[in-house]
C-alpha cells in the first residue's frame, strides 16, 4: 500500500478522501495547508482558517493519523496574491483558485508531502484521472456534474498528475456527505467553503482598495443598438467606440471591475439592469450596455497566445494550422460548450457554435474531449 499525504482543509471533501485512503489500507497523513496571513483585524477575523484548522485535526483524530499544519502563507502571496493584484491593475481577471492548485497544492504542497516519503497526495475535488497504456495520465471530470472541478485543475501537468489522487472523484456529493456522517467525521454537515479564505465576507473591490490606486473615472453606457467593437486596447481587453456612448455613472478605477458584472455599478433609472460590457485601463473607463442578452456581452471568438497554451494531454496538443472540435468552458460551473480550437503561429483561436458571454481577458478556458480535459490557456481578448 501507498503513503499518501492528504491536504486536509477542515472541510468534508477532503476528510471523506481521507477515510477512504485509510479504508483501502493506505498510510495516510493529514496536512493543512495555512495560505493566509494578514495584519488587518477585519480580514483575518472574517477567515476562517484557525477553524478549519481544528475541524481538520479532529478529522485526523477521528481517523487515528498524523497532522500537522503546514504555513506555506509567504508563498501564497508571492505567488498567488501578488499576481492577482498585478492582473487586475493590467485590466485583467485572473483566477487564482486555479493558480493555487498549480502553485500551491500540486508543487509547494507536492514538494513537502514528497519530502515525507510521500508516494502520492490526495485532494478532495470532484475530479478523477486514469492513466494509458502508454503512460499518459488523463485528467477526466468529476462524476457528479453539478460539482466536477476538473477546470480548477486545468494547468497540471504530467508530472503533477502523476502524484495525484481523487479519491472523491467517482462519487455524487450526497454520497460524500453519507460517508462522512456514517464515519462519523466532524465535517459531515459542515457546509462548503465558498471562494478564497483570504477574500472571505470581505467585498473583493474593498480587498482591492488595500494595493490598488482608487481613481475617478466615467461608466459610458453602449446603446442595444451600436455595441460596436473596435480593436483590443493594448492587446489586452476590448474597447467600445465612445462615441456611441453616454456617460451614466463615475466609478473609482476600472480595475475593479470585470466583463459581464452587474453588481457594484451604482447606477439606477435603466429599463434593464446594466452590465460591463468592457474595461479600457488606460482611459479609465467602464462601458456597460443595458440586459443580460446585450449583444456587446458576446464573443464569436477567444484567443489564447502561444505562450500561454498549457496542454494537460500532451499527446494531444495541436501543431500550427491544425483543428479539432471540442467541448469547451471559459469558467467554473459554465455549460460546456461545442466549439472548434485552432492552432497557429500565433496561438490558438476558439469559435463556439454559439457566442460565448462575458468573456474577461485573464481568465482560463478548458477544453475536453469524452470527459477528459485535454488543455487550457489564458484567455487574451
């Protein structure tokens, strides 16, 4: 049997892998991984990490294997933090749930269980991986559709797949939760976690405001009628001509804002409800159009620069001037949709069959083939 390092979060998904890992008679470790500190009384008291902490040891104890609690806090915020706050400063989304698991859980993380004599670690997503004949490890979605994570773990690559266990990946959250109670898990009814611990209550836009320059600037909204698009602005989010704009609003920095946002707007009086259509950082300027099915919301075509094609499969990459259909999501819990990827000197460009919505420069886009998540890359424009 294996030893496996499990990464204990305090929560019910990774205590059911736990018990199930010690079910099967492996040698099983608890780690929790402490990724956030800060000075500031009313973020540290709104995350919940010292909780966590101790529902992860009772689990542990439960379980009758080792714990410790491993601070990886200085490099989740050179790694992850930092870098969250220089997208958003570039007019960028980013999406450091899947930035964590390539940075933290799957390489930091890795190293340490590795350093314990570790075979592999184990997580509690809704993912599964099988691995070929030929020694290829395929990182397939989870069983349960309704909570499948495989698109949080769309930038592993071999090596780390390699090292990784799903144990939860074949099972529906209720059966998880009936695992736990029957073990007798002080997680079972534990409800999930939602979103980063160290944004936790805390308004993003507020968290923002700690390094990021706040900066009066105009909401121009786009009429339904001429939502037309001209060139990327600096290669980076796309730009809607002012001149088919009013002002409606001001803002304090577009930086605090994504495409398809609704909230936070602060601008009342419009038949619909507005969304931000797009972002220019250099103006300063939000552009908004009114309803949910405003055309200047959709995109017939993403690009992914050539740097930034990361293939889970590489067996499957494609070579310049090549083509393959592909099912394919631009955020977590989206419908996966039909669209062909093709490759060139450039990249890669994506068309749906249908429009995608809201597509936010910065964030990632996965596409599977049979359940199996075959690459992804960071969306250009």
């Amino acid at each position: 049997m294996a030893r496996v390092v499990v990464g204990l979060s305090g929560g019910v998904d990774s205590s059911v892998a736990a018990q199930l890992l010690k079910e099967a008679g492996h040698e099983v470790i608890g780690l929790f991984m402490r990724n956030w500190t800060d000075e500031s009384p009313t973020l540290e008291a709104e995350c919940p990490w010292i909780e966590d902490a101790n529902d992860a040891l009772l689990v542990a104890e439960k379980l009758g294997i080792p714990f410790q609690v491993l601070d990886l806090s200085a490099d989740y915020k050179t790694r992850i933090v930092d870098y969250m706050f220089a997208e958003y400063q570039a007019g960028r989304t980013p999406n450091p749930d899947v930035l964590c698991n390539r940075e933290i859980k799957f390489d930091l993380f890795l190293k340490v269980a590795l350093s314990l004599g570790a075979d592999y670690v184990a997580t509690g997503h809704y993912a599964q991986k099988s691995t070929s004949e030929d020694g290829v490890h395929h990182l397939l979605a989870g069983a349960d559709g309704n909570k499948d994570q495989s698109y949080f773990l769309c930038q592993l690559n071999q090596s780390q797949l390699d090292k990784a266990l799903f144990p939860i990946g074949h099972l529906p959250k209720p059966e998880v939760r009936r695992i736990a109670a029957e073990a007798g898990l002080a997680t079972a009814e534990k409800k999930d976690s939602q979103g980063l611990c160290f944004i936790g209550k805390v308004r993003l836009p507020d968290f923002l405001q700690q390094q990021l320059t706040v900066k009066q600037g105009n909401i121009v909204e786009i009429d339904r009628q001429h939502p037309v698009f001209v060139t990327p602005v600096n290669g980076q989010a796309w730009a809607l001509s002012p001149s088919l704009g009013m002002i409606v609003g001001s803002h304090q920095g577009a930086h605090f804002y994504t495409v398809g946002q609704r909230k936070g707007l602060l601008v009342g009086g419009k038949p619909l409800p507005l969304f931000v259509l797009a972002t220019d950082i250099e103006t300063n300027t939000v552009y908004v159009g009114q309803g949910e099915d405003h055309v200047g919301l959709f995109r017939p075509t993403v690009q992914i620069l050539k740097d930034d094609i990361h293939w889970v499969n590489p067996s499957r990459a494609l070579k310049p001037g090549h083509s393959e259909s592909y099912l394919v999501r631009i955020r977590y819990r989206q419908a996966l949709v039909p669209a062909v990827v093709h490759c060139d000197e450039e990249g890669i460009n994506i068309t749906p069959e249908l429009p995608f919505k809201a597509v936010a420069a910065g964030q990632f886009a996965a596409w599977y083939d049979q359940g199996e998540l075959v690459g992804s890359g960071i969306m250009h424009a």
